[in-house]
C-alpha cells in the first residue's frame, strides 16, 4: 500500500506583507545534492515527515507549489558603520511553517550578493549547525538548523572546500537592520507595516503598542545576551543586521566559546578593535537597541522631540534588565536560593579572571564542592589563595549541589573540538562531527567515554582565531 507523504505548505505571510522588503528569488541549483546532517528532534518540532525533507526541498530547488521564495532587504551597521543595503546576499526565505521561518544559506546569489559568489563552505554551515544545537540544548533561545546539504559544488576560500547549504528555522529573520531598512525609505506607513508584522509575529498582546513592542526587544536581549554571558559565548559579530527582534540568537559566523575567563577575550580575525569582545556584549547590545530606537521613532510619537524622550526611557531599561537576568543566571549556577550580592559576584569574576581559570570546568565542579569535596575546583586555581578566600563566603549561603548540575553544563562545543569535527567533515568524516553533537547536545547530563569532551583545549591549541567563512 502506498503512504502518501502529507503536502507541505510554505506560508508567505512576509512577502505578501512586506513586499517592499521581499525579492522573489530562486535557489541555485546544486549540482549533487546530499543531506549531511539532520536535526530530526526539530523536524518532528515541526510536525515534519522525513519523507518531506528531501535535498530539493533543502536547498529550494524543489518547493511545495505555491511557495514563494524571497531574499530579505536588510541594512545594518557592521563593526560601527552604517551600511544601507545588506540583505540575504546568499540567503532566501523559502516561507513559514506554522509562523515559524525556514530559510537557506549558501543557497546563490540574489540581487543583494555585491561582490559575494553567494555560496557557503561546509566547514562554516556545520559550524553554525553544531553550535546552535548546544545553544538549543543549554536552553538559550536561538536560531535553529534543520539540516547541512552538500552541493557537489566546490566554493572558493582561503582553502577550496566542499560547498554547502544550510536549511535554519527561526521564529523570524526580522533584524534591528530590517528596521533601519525600512527607516531609511522615509515610508512611515512602511515602518508601520514593518512593526505591525513583527509585533503580530512575536509579541501579538502588544497590537498598536509601539513602544510597548520597542520594550518587549529590549526586554528580549537583555536576558539574551545575560544569557550568553552565563555560558562564556562569545558571538564575535553583533552587527545590527546579526540582532534578531524575537530574542533568538543569530548568526553564528565567528562565535566561539571562552575557556580561561577574560573580558578582553576575541575570538573573530577581523574583530582587531575588540568591539565584540565577550565582556563588551552587553553594551553593545544596548548600542545596537539605540539604533533600533532611531528606527523606530517615527512611530513613538509624531513630533521627534516628544518621541526621542520615551526612547531614551525605554533603553534605560536595559541595564537594569541585563544586570537582573544575570544575577539571577549566577544565584542558580551557584545554587543559592536568593540572589548573590555584587560584591561575591565581582570578587567571583575578579578571581577567575587573575586565576585564567575554565570558566566551564569552574562552575560545574563548584557543585562539587557544595557537596564538600572542594579540591576539584581549587586544583583550578595555579594560586589557590584567592579561592580560598572566597570559598568560605560563598559556603556560608548553604548552596545546593544537585540544582547547579542542571545549569552548569559539562559539555559546550569548546573550540578544538569544533575545529577538529570540522576538520574531519572538510575530508568527508562525520563521525567526529556525531559524537561532539552526542555530548553538546545533552550538555548537562555528564557520561561515561566522553571525558575530552569536557576537557579545556590543550595547551599546544593555541590562541583561536576564527573566521566568517563568507
Ligand atoms: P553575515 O556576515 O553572514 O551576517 O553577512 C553579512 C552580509 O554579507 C549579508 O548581507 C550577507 O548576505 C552577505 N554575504 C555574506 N557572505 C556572502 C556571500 N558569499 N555571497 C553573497 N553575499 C554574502
Ligand atoms: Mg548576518
């Protein structure tokens, strides 16, 4: 008997809306299409059948009939600069499923693609594929990747190497830079059309509340990125255009995990100012929401000069809204039952920095030490004086152990082991690909045969540089 597969429908919500914004475009066609990887726990997230997830789908070269392909009209400032017309120079939005987008990467040029082949090594789409994965499971919110196709073609780098499309869901593609985008047409109805869609999307209690929904991203990010602190993330290109209106977290070009705790920590080759530094994250996000305020101001009040102070009002919740969400990210990964004070987080923060410490390995074996075996931790530490200084305070708010191992994770996709599952993916080995996604994809629940995975890089890694791939 023969099991039809059930039609797919791709909603078109964003180019019927926002027409302005949306160039009907199709994918390039690749010329030996193979699935690499799939996530089949966000397929079936998303009611998907296997069947339905062919390589024609994957990288858009065969849609479900009444799909409606576009590239996103973007801008952006990149690195403090203000760039009018960015766009999916080699992306498209394939449509929405369920309110949720599913779009490409590395899917050929469209008219935004400037001076770029359009095109995406498999090296950079698996890096994005794993990563989000781990972000997923240690519960920050985030883009996903549904799956990696390779093309059969080869992409031009630095180093040649096997072309790739990534398929990725999110709950939208809207940017800060889709904002500025709009601004910059001077069409206040357009800007309108813009915040309607998006407040529709992700914040539908705030119907006509424009400033409401201006909180709601700022809200949004500040738990975000208190979020990406928590862990050691450093996303290495917090571009207006890489900051997504939902909270999700986008773009995962030049990311990397810190290890020795240091706010100065780079990771990004062109990142040579340290603008994106771990530790600046937070002021740049709140950069990068003035920047959507400026966009938005024309719908805060008619008059500028009435709308620039209810701006400045909502942007001055920021602060005090990352600072909240990450003391209370450091009352549960220390196990207290109320929130630390300051003064134990800074002389935290302080000794781990002097001391070069795991940032990781520090928190998780701290639960050890909530259950008396605090040697693990102090053996960190070259100097352990400090440590032992700050232990006995902490001890004093009777810590709880068992709650620690399920925010403090074991496994994060540390940065040899990335480059090493790459490395063997470039040559056509998946396998170690596989086994970091095992231990980064149940990042809190620590198992036998997977020790390396919770090791720092060795000492002969290096300094780590990473790269856009674009
Ligand atoms: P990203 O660094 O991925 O955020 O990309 C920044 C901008 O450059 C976006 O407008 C991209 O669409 C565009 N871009 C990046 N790589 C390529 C490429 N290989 N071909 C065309 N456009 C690209
Ligand atoms: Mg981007």
């Amino acid at each position: 008997m023969d099991v039809q597969t059930p039609a797919l429908t791709l909603g078109h919500q964003f180019a019927d809306e926002l027409p302005e914004m949306a160039v009907p475009w199709q994918a390039e066609a690749a010329p030996e299409p193979r699935v690499l990887v799939l996530d089949t726990d966000l397929a079936a997230e998303l009611g998907l059948d296997p069947a339905q997830l062919t390589a024609g789908l994957l990288t858009g070269t065969e849609l479900p009939a009444g799909a409606k392909p576009v590239a996103q009209a973007y801008a952006g400032h990149q690195f403090g600069g203000y760039s009018p017309r960015l766009g999916d120079g080699r992306a498209l939005l394939l449509g929405e499923i369920d309110g949720r987008d599913l779009h490409l990467k590395g899917s050929g040029r469209t008219p935004f693609a400037r001076g770029g082949d359009g095109l995406a090594g498999i090296g950079p789409m698996l890096r994005e594929y794993i990563v989000s994965r781990a972000m997923h499971a240690l519960g920050i919110p985030t883009t996903r990747s549904l799956a990696v196709v390779g093309t059969g073609r080869t992409v031009r780098r630095e180093q040649p190497q096997p072309g790739a499309v990534l398929a990725r869901v999110a709950a939208s593609h809207l940017r800060v830079g889709s904002f500025q985008f709009a601004r910059a047409t001077d069409d206040t109805e357009l800007l309108r059309r813009l915040a309607d869609h998006a407040i529709a999307r992700h914040y539908p209690e705030l119907a006509g509340d424009y400033l409401g929904f201006y909180d709601a991203v700022v809200a949004a990010q500040a738990s975000l990125v208190a979020r990406w602190m928590l862990v050691g993330f450093v996303h290495g290109v917090m571009n207006t255009d890489n900051m997504t209106i939902s909270g999700e977290t986008i773009d995962y070009g030049p990311c990397a995990f810190m290890e020795a705790v240091d706010p100065a920590t780079v990771f990004s080759s062109i990142d040579t100012g340290g603008r994106y530094a771990y530790g600046n994250q937070p002021g740049i996000a709140q950069w990068n929401l003035a920047r959507l305020a400026e966009a938005l101001l024309p719908l805060f009040h008619d008059e500028q000069e009435q709308a620039v102070p209810l701006a400045v009002a909502s942007l001055e919740r920021f602060a005090p809204a990352f600072t909240t969400a990450w003391t209370r990210g450091m009352r549960d990964k220390l196990g207290l039952a109320e929130d630390p004070s300051a003064e134990l987080t800074t002389d935290l923060a302080d000794l781990l920095r002097a001391g070069r410490v795991d940032y990781t390995t520090f928190f998780r074996t701290l639960s050890e030490a909530a259950r008396g075996r605090a040697d693990l931790t102090r053996a960190l530490f070259d100097d352990p004086a400090v440590f032992d200084s700050w232990l006995p305070r902490w001890q004093a708010l009777s810590p709880d152990a068992e709650p620690m191992d399920r925010v403090n994770p074991v496994y994060i996709p540390r940065n040899h082991l990335v480059e090493e599952a790459l490395a063997a993916a470039v040559a056509g080995d998946l396998d170690p690909l596989h086994r970091l996604d095992q231990a980064v994809s149940d990042p809190f629940n620590e198992r036998r045969g997977l020790a390396r995975y919770a090791e720092p890089a060795p000492g002969d890694f290096g300094p780590y540089q990473t790269f856009c791939g674009t």
